[in-house]
C-alpha cells in the first residue's frame, strides 16, 4: 500500500546557513498513528512545515500518498490538515471566520462549511465562543480553534505539531478521546509532543530526530520494551543520560 | 470541490476574508478618500480655481480633479495590497493560504482582487462626488474603469513585493515616499506637459504616472497630452512584466518561505 507520507533524504538548510533537517527518510504508512519526537530545535516543525509547503525543502523527496508534496503541491495540499504549534491566524478574526475561512480555502462550497463548521465547533465545544474574537479566548480555547481549522476539510493525514502545549488536563483527555476516534475511522496522524505520556499512550509507531537526523524509529513495542521504557529510550537516542545510568556513573 | 482546475471558492473567500478586514476600518479605506477629494473640490474649484484661467480649455478643478482621483485610487491599491501581506505574514496567517491547495497565480489573483474592488469602490464614490459638485464629467465609463482596474493593477502589484520585501512598518512606507508620491506628483496632476519647464519634459514622457493620469483624464474629461494607443501599451506591458515577477515571488516563496 502507498504510504500516507513518504520522506526521502529530505535536507533543509536555512538561509542563515542552519542545517535543520539532514538526509531524514522515513515513512508513516496509512491509518498509522505517529509519534515524531526530539528535542527542541531538533528539526521536527521543520519537517512539517516542508511537508505542508510552509518551508521550501533543500533537497529530498516528500510525497502525500503518493502524490508529490513539492511538484503537484497542488494536489498534496489537498490530504493535509494541520495544526501548527505557534497560532498562525488573524486574531481579529472570529472563531467562525478561521474555521469557515478555511474550510473555504480548501473549496468547501457554502452549505459544506456549514456543516462542517457547525460539527467542529459543537465537537471541541466552541459554539458558545463562535462570535469571540480570537484574541479574546484563552490559551486551551485559541488551541480547539486551532485544531478545528485542521480538520475543517476533514484530510487523510492529520499533522498535529505539539497539540496539546498548554492545554488543561480535561481537555487533553478529551482531545485524546477523540484523536484516538479519528484515527479508528481511519485518518493517518502524525504527532509531536513533549509529553511522552501522550505518544505513549496514542502511537502505534515512533521516530525520534535529534540534530534534524532520524535517530531511532519503529513499532512503540520496541521503544516499550527496553529498559526504562519510551523516557529513556527517547533521552539515550537523543544522546542524554538518563537519571539512573548518570547516577550509577563512577 | 474546485472547477475547471481553479480553486474559485477559494479565491472568493481570500475576498471575504479581505473584506471583512477592510470593514473593520471603513472610514481609512473609503470616508477618509472622498473627504480629501471633497476638500480639493472646495479648495481647486471655489477657492483658487476661480483665480486660475482655464487649462487646455477646461476649468481647473475638472483639469485637476482626475489626477485627485488617480492618487486616491494608487493610495487605496498601495496600501490594500501591502497591508494584506505584511499583516499576513506579520502575524502568520499567510502560512493558511501556503498549506491550501491554490496554484501560485491564484495567490497573488487572490491577493489583487479586493484590492481592484478597493480602488474601483474609491474612484466611483470620487467621480459621483465630482459630478455632484459639477467639478467633472465622465466621458466613457468603460474607458474610466480599463484605467482604475489598470492603475490599482499596477499598484496592487507593487504594494505585493513591497509587502513581501518589507521587515518593519518604516519599509512599508518608503517606496510611497522615495517613488510613489515624487512621480505622480511630476506625471501631470496639476499641469499639462506644455507647462513643465523644456528640460523636465522627458522626464514625463519615461514617466508611468503621467500615461496612468492621462488616460483617465481622458476618460472623464476627453483631454489628452499623450496618443491614447501608446499609453495602454505601456500600462498593458508593465502590468504583465509586474504580474510575472510577482508570481516569480511567491513561486520561490520570497518572504513567506524559509
């Protein structure tokens, strides 16, 4: 089967000479849910946003089932949905407006946006917010927003860079609850976090990048059952020590 | 969801979502235009236009009145265009666009249209003001809408790069400033071509300003300094030359893209 995304030696080098992503290949086959780790500046916001068209790539192939992400980015763009981990919106803007907005970007015609957005905004439980302003809302509130835009055009592949950043406790659970029922129906996720807890308990497979290079990556299975379990595969694949390897050290 | 290839529903929501921007400073983008153009009407025509004999046969006001008209329209592209951009990428929201599916033409269309409907909206209020007040006429609508769709083309383009080129509000300013303003204000506002000092006048003919305010005082007022053909030409060929390098822009991602 075609893989939902396939990357192949994807090089990124900034302007400022930064090399951020280099020669990472790796592939999320369809209906995964992906777990994409590392540290800060590691390189993951990076490859999603050469995966999504918000950066060029240097080098390297990206495709989108298929379809190639940089040559019929057209196309590619079309399978997409994400929700970035900075707030990228007009934030004079009603919650409404960003959704239907881009719902209407992706050509969803007046009556689809509607139903569309009406679902969404009941689902992260938005409507009594519909009017606000973005600004006006809190932090949790700006981040449903945010992932409502991501599926307004409902796409196969879901790339959430750092969803949950700031979010409370019950909104977490629910946004897992309901991220675990997307991907049961059949939409292929790609997920970054911080909090280990969450890639565990969501992710079928995981990538860890250190330095923009792909350092370890496979079944959770595999990173479960080592020693220390995902924490400390994760710290020795990322080239720190775990707490009880440094306190053993002589 | 998209016909023909072209992603219509989603260029008219870049439209909706530029409007709805716009509303939200009405009296900036249309009242504060024809207030200017009211006072220039008061002041060209009642106040000092009484003491000017006539130019090329024409009132001074109604001379006068199309280049008030063109810089209204400039000052609306301008600013449409480079505020839509730099406020895009200033707060990010130009990376909602990136990630949907639209061809690099539909950006920068995208990008354009509510900058026309901006300019045509300011030109029209100023032509009904001027007509009420008797200070002009309009000789040939369509040939007065080729020339606002044309001028806001122009600046709509430009306003684009400068939008994209741009890093603090000081730049967004500077081309208006160093340009814009030198140029129209030396492209025939005032005066015909006759009435520049011999050495300035060539200076006129390589200017675009003066094809831009001749080709709409013709249109209101059926005066010409220039033959109507060539000024066209100039205007059709630097709006395709404008067009091109702008889509270049946003293909490479200049200003948008990492």
């Amino acid at each position: 089967m075609t893989p939902a995304l396939h990357i192949s030696h994807l090089r990124k080098v900034y302007r400022s000479g930064t090399v951020a992503v280099e020669d990472l290949t790796m592939d999320i086959q369809q209906g995964d849910f992906f777990g994409f780790l590392g540290p800060n500046g590691a390189g993951k916001s990076t490859t999603i946003h050469c995966i999504t068209g918000i950066a060029n790539p240097t080098s390297g192939t990206i495709e989108v089932f298929g379809i190639d992400a940089v040559k019929d980015y057209h196309e590619a763009r079309r399978q997409i949905g994400l929700s970035p981990q900075e707030f990228n919106v007009d934030t004079f803007a009603t919650v409404t407006q960003i959704v239907d907005w881009m719902a209407g970007y992706f050509g969803l015609n007046a009556k689809e946006r509607k139903a569309r957005v009406d679902m969404l905004l009941e689902r992260f439980d938005l409507t009594q917010h519909a009017k606000k302003r973005f600004r006006e809302l809190s932090g949790g509130l700006k981040r449903r927003v945010i992932l409502a835009r991501a599926l307004v055009h409902d796409p196969k592949l879901l790339i959430l860079d750092e969803p949950t950043a700031g979010v409370d406790v019950e909104l977490r659970r629910d946004l897992w609850r309901y991220l675990q029922e997307l991907n049961r129906d059949g939409k292929t996720i790609l997920l970054t976090s911080h909090y280990l807890e969450e890639v565990e308990r969501l992710c079928r497979t995981i990538a860890i990048i250190a330095g923009g290079k792909i350092v370890r990556n496979g079944p959770k299975s595999g990173f479960l059952g080592s020693p220390g379990g995902l924490e400390d595969a994760y710290l020795i694949a990322t080239g720190a020590e775990p707490d009880h390897i440094a306190a053993a050290a002589p | 969801m998209t016909h023909r290839g072209i992603n219509w529903i989603g260029l008219w929501t870049i439209m909706r979502r530029e409007w709805s921007r716009l509303m939200r400073v009405p009296v900036q983008a249309f009242i504060a235009p024809w207030i200017s153009s009211l006072l220039f009407i008061f002041v060209f025509g009642f106040v000092v236009g009484s003491r000017i004999r006539t130019i090329a046969g024409h009132s001074y006001i109604e001379f006068v009145l199309p280049g008030v008209l063109m810089l209204n329209v400039v000052n609306a592209a301008f600013l449409q265009s480079t505020a839509q951009i730099y406020f895009q990428r200033f707060m990010r929201y130009i990376e909602e666009v990136l990630v949907a599916p639209f061809s690099y033409v539909e950006m920068v269309v995208g990008a354009l249209a509510m900058t026309v409907v901006r300019a045509v909206v300011t030109a029209v209020g100023i032509l009904l003001i001027g007509v009420v007040f008797h200070a002009t006429r309009l000789q040939s609508f369509p040939e007065f809408l080729f020339w606002i769709v044309s001028v806001s083309l122009i600046f709509g383009l430009l306003g684009i790069a400068v939008g994209l080129w741009a890093d603090n509000f000081e730049q967004l300013n500077m081309l208006n400033v160093f340009f814009i303003t030198p140029l129209s204000f030396i492209g025939g506002v005032f005066n015909t071509i006759d009435m520049l000092p011999p050495y300035m006048r060539w200076i006129a003919w390589g200017n675009p300003f003066f094809y831009l305010i001749n080709g709409i005082r013709h249109s209101m007022i059926g005066y010409t300094d220039a033959p109507e053909g060539l000024g066209a030409a100039v205007t059709i060929i630097l709006i395709g030359f404008m067009g091109v390098a702008v889509w270049r822009l946003f293909s490479i991602g200049y200003g948008i893209r990492e």
